[in-house]
DNA sequence: ATGGTAGAGTGTCTA
C-alpha cells in the first residue's frame, strides 16, 4: 500500500495536478491539507472516475483537510477528542480528519502555523499539539500515521537558513519539545531513514524563487506507530512536484507499506 | 522592518 501527504494549498486549482499525481505514483491513500474548500465545493469526479472516496473537512477559505483512498475509507472522524478551537468561527475542525484505510488509521493534519512567537496563535499551536499528543498516545498501539504539514522542523538541517529562523516559528524550543512528544510515545518518523541528509525539504516559500534556490523547510510528517513503521519499506519526497508554473508551495511525502 | 508570491474571493486575510 502507498500513502502519500501533500499541503495542496488549494484542491480546487490544483485538482489536475492531484490527479496526475496519483496517476504517476500509483498512490492508494492520499492524505490532503489546505483544500480550502468546503466539502460541497470539490471537484470530485476525477477521483471517483479513478475508484477513489474522499472524505473532507473544511469551513473556510484558509484551512480543510482531506483524505483520498481507493482502499477502504471508513469511520472517518472530523477532528480529534480536545482538540481546541480559536477565534470566531471556530476554524479547528479544518485542520484533522482520521480515517481507516485498508486497515491503517490515516490522520491529515494540518498543524496551526502559530504566525509570531508572540501571537495568541502561537499558544494555541502548542495546545493544539499537546491535545493531539494526548489522544495520540490512546492510538499508539495501532497501525496509525499521524501525517500532514506539522509546521515545525524539527532539526536545524530542516531549515535553509538557521540563523535566519532564530526568533521565529516552526523552530523554538516549545514547538520542537511538543514533536518529540510523539516521537518519546512511539511513534517514528518513517521519512526521514530514506530521506537523509541536510538541504532535504518539503517546503519551499513561495517568495524569493525560494525552489530555485532549494532555500526550504522539512514541515511535513509521516509519524508512524510501532506497528506501522515496522511495515515501511520506502518513502520519498516528490520534489519535483514543486517545479514549475501551478505548483503548491508544499512537496508531497510518498511511504510504501507492507503489513503483515 | 519590509517585501516578495499565491489562493481564497472582491475586502483583505492567510501563509
């Protein structure tokens, strides 16, 4: 089975570009943030014509999170026991859907961005991500990928410029404290050990020609529990996704599995 | 400190 993650920053104009996508990589699931759509506005007879469900969550122009499977989409759940909210309207609930995928629980997570280290925002990532780890830790014991754009990166190789970060999100200490939260719980980053290397990203502004240059970030995730890791067998970034004309500013993460 | 680009949708907001 291959499980992919991708911050499509927007479904709808870049829906040719999915599609191609799974067509190219054979994918079987196909975890989705920044739909920015609600459910009722996706294009979705691409997909089903090609055997897949979809299952979406989504309020606002900004958010909404999706999951694409051709291998079973059931009790899917629209975020996440706790999980806070912020502001008026509450936006949360477009930022986690779980499903169950051929026998694997599929989390899409889009991790609130936190915006300034002195931004209510900011607080309410680090809560977002505590709850999270709260009712992850009742998951662990599954076959369970927490994936999506976590916006945090986790190690100084993860960011094109460290010293250029220092006072910003995605890097401080209680950000990276509350990642490694999972990874002290069990649950691996199944990427990374196929992946290595500095200068490897997943993210690229799109300001700058920040892709040009390969000036990026590592934000996106595939945090995979015990009994999932151990059924990985590959994964890849598909930077070249990233080039050209209508790009994302986000790569998608592609991992094989093979459960027992 | 600011600005640069892109996508939502017409006013700015978000990243």
């Amino acid at each position: 089975m291959r499980i992919a993650t991708w911050n499509v920053n927007s479904l709808r104009s870049r829906i040719d570009r999915v599609e191609a996508f799974l067509d190219r990589h054979d994918v079987d699931v196909l975890a989705l943030q920044e739909t920015k759509a609600r459910e009722e506005q996706l294009p979705l007879m691409g997909l089903t014509s090609r055997g897949y469900e979809v299952a979406a969550a989504g309020v606002n122009q900004w958010n909404g999170v999706a999951i694409i499977s051709r291998v079973g989409l059931e009790d899917v759940e629209v975020g996440f026991p706790g999980m806070p909210t912020f502001g008026e309207p509450p936006v949360a609930e477009s930022r986690a859907i779980g499903a169950t995928c051929g026998g694997v629980r599929v989390w899409s997570l889009y991790v609130p961005n936190g915006r300034k280290v002195d931004d209510p925002h900011y607080v309410y990532k680090l809560e977002w991500l505590a709850r999270l780890r709260e009712s992850a830790q009742g998951w662990v014991d599954t076959p369970t990928a927490l994936v999506g754009d976590w916006n945090v990166a986790p190690r100084d190789e993860d960011v094109f410029d460290i010293l250029a970060f220092a006072g910003s999100t995605h890097v401080t200490a209680p950000e990276r404290a509350a990642f490694q939260g999972f990874i002290d719980d069990g649950y691996d980053d199944v990427v990374r050990p196929h992946t290595p290397g500095p200068e490897v990203y997943t993210y690229w502004d799109y300001f700058r020609q920040r892709y040009e240059r390969n000036r990026g970030l590592r934000i996106d995730f595939v945090l995979g529990s015990p009994s999932f890791a151990a059924g990985v067998t590959g994964a890849f970034i598909d930077r070249d996704e990233r080039a050209g004309k209508g790009a994302s500013d986000h790569a998608p993460v592609v991992v094989d599995l093979d459960l027992p």
